[in-house]
C-alpha cells in the first residue's frame, strides 16, 4: 500500500487544554482502503486526535493534509466540504423521516414542476437510496417508513450509508457497535468490510479490541496523548496491543 | 431480520387506526348530524360550516408547521386581530376613492406585510435568545393584543360599505332552479320566493381556505421547505449538522404562522365588513386543539396539513351540529375538549403499541 498516495496524513499535530496537553506531536498516515483502528484507553487523545480531523478543535501545532495537501479547518462543516464524515454514537439522523429522506437530509435533490415550482425529487431520492442500500448490501425493509422503526444496527447503517453516498474520502468512525446487539454487530462490521473493498478509507475508534482486530490492517495506540505504537494486524496481537494500551511495555516506540 | 418485521406489522396496524380515527370520528358526527339534525345536511349549511371555520383553519395551518418544527405560537390569535383593524381603517381610507379590485388586493398585500412583523421578531427571539417559543410568543401576544386594541381605539371599525361585504360573502356562482348561473352576483330581479330556491356555491372563505390548504399541503409534503421542517422537529441537532439552516428556517416558519393569521384578519373585514381586536384570539385554543385532534405532535416532528383540516373540521362540525340540535352553545365547549382528550389517548396507544 505505501506506493499510493495517502488520503489524510497528520503532522506532529498537538492540542493543549490550559496546562494539559491532550495530543502531543501525533503523526499518522492513512492509504486509500485502509481500516485503521485508533485505541487508547479513557483519556488517551483518541477524542481529541478525531476532533481536530474532523474540524471540532483546531490544532495548536502541526499539520492536517488531505490527498498531501495541507488543510485548515474552522468548522465540522468545512471538514465534511474536504470529504471527511465522522459518524457519532448519537448517529445524527432524523428518526421520524423515512431512510431516503436522512440519506439526502440537507442536501434534498429537487426538480422543477411546471417550470415554476421547485419540488422534492423523491422518486431519484427512493432509486438512489435503494440502488445504494443493495449495493452496500443493507437491509431495509421498507425505505418509505419513519426510520425510528428500524434497529439499531439498521439506523447506524444508514448514518454510514449516507456519508458514503456523499463520497466521504475519509470515514471516521467513533465507536461504531457501541450500543448495538451480538448479530447487529456483526452487520457493521460487515458493512466495515465492504467499504473497505470500495477503497474507503475507514479511522475506526473502539474499546472492543475484537472488533478492530477483525476488521482494521493496522492499528494506532495512543496514551496519555502520545503515539506509542503502530502495528500491522497480522505482525501483532492482542497481548501486545494491551500491553502497548496500558503502558507495561515501554519498548515498541516505533513499529 | 424477521423479529423487525412482525414488530412493523403491529405498529403498522395501530398506526393506520391512530391515523384513520379522526376520519372515523369526523364521518360518525357528519352522519349522527345529518340524522338528528333538521337543515344539518344541506349545501347552504355545508358552506356555512366551511366559512365559519375558515378562519380558525387559517390559523390552524400556520400552527401546523410551527408545531412539526417543534415550537408552539400562541400569538396568531392577537395577530389576526391587529392585522383586521390596520386592513378596515385602510380600507375606510382607499375604498371611496380607488375601484374595488384594487382595494382588495391592497387589503391583502397590507394584511401580509402586518404579518410578516410579528412571525420576525418571535423567530429572531427564538433563535437568537434561545428563549422558550412559549414565552416569546407570549410576549408577542401581548404586544399584538395592546396594538390592536390602540389602533381599533378600544371598539371594533364597522365598515360602512356594502360592497366590502359582499366579498366576503358573495357567492362564486348563483345556480337558478332553472339551470341558469349568474357569476358573483345573485341573479337580479327575482322575487323573494325565486330567490330562496337560488343556490349559491362557492363563497370566498371556502375558496381562500381551501386554496390556502392546497398550498400548504403541497408546501410541507413536496418541497424542501417540508422536509426540513420535518428533520428541524425530529432532530434539531442531526438538522444542523446536515447543513440545514436551522435558524433561518425556524424564522420563516414562524413568518408563515403569523401571515396566514393576517390572512384570517383580512378575511374577517371582508365577512363582516369590520376589523376587531378580539376577532381572533378566542379560536386560538381551538386552532391548537384541531392541529393536536389531526394526530400532529406537540414534541415535534409529526402532524399533516390533511389531519389539521379533519381537525378543524371535527370541531366546527361539533359546533355547527349542536347550534342545530338547538343545545346550549356552552356545552360545545365540553364537546370539543372530550374530543381532545380522545385525540391524545389515541396518540398515547400508538406510541405504547
């Protein structure tokens, strides 16, 4: 993978809250297709590092690029504009419109009636959310009914649906099976995959080692704000990993 | 996959009753009416039902949107009040010297830009002081309320020209036992006892009313302009992170409140050639009521243009029905109230269902 070009690289980027410095000089690379899992335990950066990528805080030092050019974010908005989606555990969706509708929630296509009056398009917003939904292989049982109907594993899947639809060139990813039952869970983690496949890039944060142990090629650890190790998932294993998490193995600096 | 599905059926089911009892009840009180009721059921009364009604439907719509986005006005009833007497002292003032035509549209055009003010500064305050749209819109009452009655200098503006009122409640069409039809006007020269077997169709309240619902229904189901009053009441935050202009939008919902209860203003000069203070405010709570009866939700994110009309129409029937049946009029007031409590237990059952 390192032939290609990579789709978001961090630059010794360091965030300080008063005297506490919450990410201190983190750099990392993210290749197209690339699942990378980020972990650390509570109070590691893992949050904050997310934060400045996807345009929330902005970095005290150090350089955010996209596709190796350097960007500045001052808002989330202008983050979603560089192509970069996070999806949050309280997903963002609106729960009494119908899965079409948060597919193109804000960004309605629309088709003129009569020549005059500017109408929703809902017959593209039904073909296009349906084409989309088996293409990522998700099940809705019917797109036109409030999504508050759907579980959670279904909702969290539309959340991801749309952000690939709008051509994320970055998808990040917070706790993504948090709140979601055994099978649901396997179903995003399938959904992970197949982005995966397209050549979306994925940054996925969890706490359950297993996960991104099943689904990421590399993973990060941070602690106490700082990169202490990288490690490619088939060089690694979980022993290590925790062992790099809690800081019992100082060696490892650098992967 | 298959737990889903029979978990969809079951809220499937209730959700169509929840939906179809207002049509139900709305039938059930018609037929009950036209069976008790000696002249319930006649062209005339039907028409008589709508142009009553018109102008707490007009209200109704406004707070239709306002209450899928979330919010609640309470000042709509003062500013139709406001909007009449501006509107009849215009009209007092232009009506002898410009052609009729003009004086309406004049009337109309006055009567949306007096909207227009009080619907900016409750969703300005809103939006901007994050105060409650309760409270905001409490002031406005307020304001609204003191306005009206300074301009109207404490008694309602009588009109004094017939042709004002005859806009109101003209017919658009006279239909003869004879078959022919006159436009606008009742046939001339008839004798008392021709007249009366004159049909009339079509009065312009029933008309504006049901343009106005038309346009409503067209602005909340097929246009962005819906949707996103849909997704600001579901979710305000998924609404602002998706790009929505909440704030904006919130702001012109609350304009669209407060014109179309101009609009009623001025519908209430033209019906009784007269502009009051009071002419609104007592449908207010009847104007909240029919949206509530229509299955909208006062949290937001639910309710249609069709179930605020059901709504509207359930109540003015109630009333319309027991002024027949020759019932102390204040028993209306019971009437409607048991229907807004069966309306909210029927809401409660599906969200347990």
């Amino acid at each position: 993978m390192p032939e290609k070009e990579p789709v978001l690289q961090l630059d010794g980027l360091s965030k300080h809250f008063g005297g506490l410095i919450a990410v201190n000089q983190v750099s990392l690379t993210i290749y197209p297709g690339e699942v990378v899992g980020l972990l650390g335990d509570n109070g590691a950066g893992k949050s904050t590092l997310i934060k400045m990528i996807s345009g929330v805080y902005r970095p005290d030092q150090g350089t955010i690029s996209i596709d190796s050019t350097p960007v500045h974010f001052s808002t989330p908005m202008d983050a979603r504009k560089a192509g970069i989606e996070t999806i949050y555990q309280d997903l963002a969706l609106c729960e009494n419109l119908d899965a079409s509708s948060n597919l193109f929630l804000g960004r309605e296509p629309l088709k003129r009636r009569l020549g005059l009056f500017k109408e929703l398009d809902r017959k593209l917003m039904q073909s296009e959310a349906h084409t989309l939904l088996e293409q990522l292989d998700i099940q809705i049982p019917d797109l036109t009914r409030p999504i508050r109907e759907l579980s959670g594993g279904q909702r969290q899947a539309i959340a991801i649906a749309r952000t690939i639809y709008w051509n994320a060139r970055l998808l990040i990813m917070d706790e993504p099976t948090a709140a979601l039952g055994v099978p649901e869970q396997r179903k995003v983690l399938q959904l992970i995959r197949t982005l995966r496949e397209r050549g979306t890039p994925i940054l996925l944060i969890s706490h359950n080692m297993q996960d991104v142990f099943e689904v990421a090629d590399r993973v990060i650890v941070l602690r106490q704000g700082r990169k202490v190790g990288e490690r490619l998932i088939q060089e690694t294993n979980q022993n290590e990993i925790i062992s790099l998490i809690t800081g019992s193995e100082q060696k490892g600096l650098h992967a | 996959m298959v737990s889903v599905k029979t978990r969809n059926r079951r809220e499937l089911s209730w959700k169509d009753l929840s939906k179809a009892w207002s049509w139900i009840f709305l039938c059930v009180l018609f037929l009950f009416f036209s069976i008790s009721g000696n002249g319930f059921l006649s062209i005339t009364n039907i028409q008589n039902i709508f142009a009553d009604m018109s102008f707490m439907l007009l209200m109704a719509l406004g707070q239709t949107f306002v209450i899928i986005l979330g919010g609640l006005d309470i000042s709509v009833g003062y500013t139709t009040g406001m909007a009449s007497v501006i509107v009849a002292q215009i009209i007092i003032a232009l009506a002898p010297r410009l052609p009729l035509p003009l004086v309406v549209v004049i009337a109309f055009l006055v009567g949306l830009a007096v909207g227009v003010l009080p619907g900016l500064l409750n969703g300005v305050l809103i939006t901007r002081l994050s105060v409650p749209p309760f409270i905001v819109t409490l002031g406005m009452y307020g304001i609204a309320r003191g306005a009206g009655f300074i301009i109207e200098n404490g008694l309602p503006i009588s009109i004094p020209l017939q042709d004002i009122g005859r806009i109101g409640n003209n017919n658009l069409l006279y239909i003869q036992p004879t078959g022919a039809i006159t436009f606008f006007q009742p046939p001339q020269g008839l004798t008392a006892v021709q007249m009366s077997n004159v049909v009339g169709l079509f009065t312009m309240p029933l008309i504006l009313s049901l343009l106005l619902v038309l346009f409503c229904h067209w602005l909340l189901t097929r246009t962005r302009f819906g949707q996103h009053t849909y997704a600001i009441g579901g979710n305000k935050e998924a609404a602002r992170r998706a790009g929505i202009p909440v704030a904006r939008h919130t702001v012109l919902v609350y304009i669209l409140s407060s014109c179309l209860a101009a609009t009623a203003g001025v519908l209430y000069v033209f019906r009784f050639s007269s502009g009051a203070a009071e002419a609104g405010d007592p449908l207010l709570i009847d104007s909240i009521a029919a949206v509530a009866i229509g299955g909208a939700s006062l949290f937001g994110g639910e309710g249609t243009i069709i179930g605020t009309l059901i709504g509207t129409l359930i109540i003015s029937v109630i009333q319309n029905g027991l002024i027949i049946l020759g019932i102390d009029p204040f028993w209306q007031f019971i009437a409607v109230g048991v229907v807004i409590i069966i309306a909210v237990f029927v809401d409660r059952m599906r969200i347990r269902a």
